[in-house]
C-alpha cells in the first residue's frame, strides 16, 4: 500500500522515494508471500513436517515493524530538517529485516525438529450427521 501511494503520489520516484517504493514492495510484499507460502511449500520440497505454530508469525510481524522504521526513516532523511541519527535509524532498521529472515528460518527449523520428534497421528475420519429422511406427505382431494 505504501509503495502504491508513493506511485500515485510523484508519478515516476526518484531518490529515496524509489528506494522506499523498491522496498515497499520487495520487502514489504514479496518477503511476506515467501514468509506466508513457506509452512506449505517446505514440507513439500524438503518432505519434512511443518506444523502451524503461532511463533510463526513474530518473524512476520519483525519484518513488518523494521521496515515501518526503515521507510520512515528514508522518508525523513530525505526531508532537509531531518533529525539526526535517521541514517543509524535506517542501517539499524535493515539489520532488523535481516535479523527477522533470521528468525523466520531459525522457527522453522525449530518447528520442523519438534514435529520430527512427534509421532505422526493418523487423521479422524470425519463424523457424518444423521441421515435425513424426507417423508413424503400426500394430502387429500
């Protein structure tokens, strides 16, 4: 969303705008979708179990929190009053995308070794309802 507003916005971006367009959408978009799609595709690649857990989603939610600081902090060192320490902000901030690619492969890693380690339960067959019987009335003349 960020990307397309700064498109809309100045047309064509130049300097620090196209950076935070690029990493709006490479970052932002494109690292998200590998976050998202890779609980369903490793298993099918490496032929190893990877099952939801909920800690999946803080290398998500790291990645999305140090690229609001990055893109603030390339928007505000483009500004002529910008504060100081916005570029150490901005380096800090990409060593945070870093560290949350980290993660994400750090948890399934983890994820996968505990899984590994926990027998395979068949699955339950899925209770059918009662059949329904349909009476047919016949009504009088």
């Amino acid at each position: 969303m960020v990307a397309g507003l700064l498109l809309l916005a100045t047309g064509r971006p130049q300097g620090v705008v196209y950076d935070v367009v690029v990493h709006s959408v490479f970052l932002g978009y494109a690292m998200s979708m590998v976050l998202a799609h890779a609980p369903v595709i490793l298993p099918a690649v490496l032929r190893v179990r990877l099952p939801y857990t909920p800690w999946m989603w803080a290398p998500l939610a790291l990645l999305h929190a140090t690229l609001l600081v990055r893109v603030v902090a390339a928007l505000l060192s483009g500004v002529a009053s910008a504060p100081d320490g916005t570029v150490a902000t901005w380096t800090g901030a990409a060593g945070g995308n870093v560290a949350a690619l980290l993660l994400f492969v750090l948890t399934a890693v983890a994820t996968a070794l505990a899984a590994a380690r926990r027998p395979v339960r068949p699955a339950r067959r899925p209770v059918r309802p009662p059949a329904r019987t349909l009476s047919r009335t016949v009504e009088g003349p």
